[in-house]
C-alpha cells in the first residue's frame, strides 16, 4: 500500500529532523514516540524516549558530543496504513581527539539506518523504532 506524496514528505521531514536535532535533545526527543527503540552503531539498545534522553544527554556531556552523522534516505514504504518504514545511509564523522575515551574508534564509517515511523493520534509521525547496522563500505 503505498502512501501519499504528502506521507511520504511528512515522514523524510521526520528522519531528516531527527539528524539536524541530534545534539539538541528538546528538539529531537519529541520526534520519537513514548515507546520509541533505538539501537545505535555499537549495539546498544535503549528503549523509551525518557531513556533515550537520559543516554543523549550523557553522550552530550562526553567526548561523543563530537561524533555527528548524516543520513541520505534511500527509500521509503507504507507497509500498511499509518506505518513507514524508512531504508538510509548514515554516515559518521568521528572528531573525537581519543574516540571512545580510550582509544578505540567507532565501529564502522558508515552503516545501514532503518526506521520504523507511525502516525499517532494527533496526525504526526514518529520514529517507534531505529536500528543501525554498521557496514564497512
């Protein structure tokens, strides 16, 4: 089932926030249902948006604040009506001085970004779910 042209704008408006706000947690928070998932390039699972605020918040006061990535949407399907999922590229920029606080880089450049959005009641979509699996090109 495919979405509208207006959906599918609403929902890359979405993706592409959630990159321009990733040091700004009272603007990227909000783009996340209550309920949201994350798994990030290492692995690490977070789960809830209060959850995700407190690890954003942490990464922030750190070395991690350094790190910042780019998204390039590859595609976008309506599996069924107020559900998208969203198929990305994301890319990181270590600046880190000592990545990792002790040495150890990120695993990977670059990784594979899919996102799983709905539509909630008041209309707007939200990312319920974000997994990145690092890739080595």
């Amino acid at each position: 089932m495919p979405g509208t042209p207006a959906q599918e704008a609403a929902v890359r408006e979405v993706v592409a926030d959630a990159g321009k706000y990733q040091s700004d947690p009272d603007r990227f928070l909000p783009l996340h249902t209550a309920d949201v998932e994350i798994v990030n390039f290492g692995g690490r699972r977070v789960a809830g948006r209060e959850a995700l605020g407190e690890a954003m918040r942490a990464a922030l006061a750190s070395p991690l604040a350094d790190v910042v990535t780019a998204v390039e949407i590859t595609g976008v399907r309506f599996p069924r009506e107020g559900v998208a999922v969203v198929a990305a590229v994301k890319r990181v920029h270590d600046a880190r001085e000592e990545p990792d606080g002790g040495g150890r880089a990120l695993p990977a450049a670059s990784g594979r970004l899919t996102c799983l959005l709905v539509e909630e009641g008041d209309g707007a979509w939200r990312i319920s779910l974000a997994q990145t699996t690092p890739t080595t090109s």
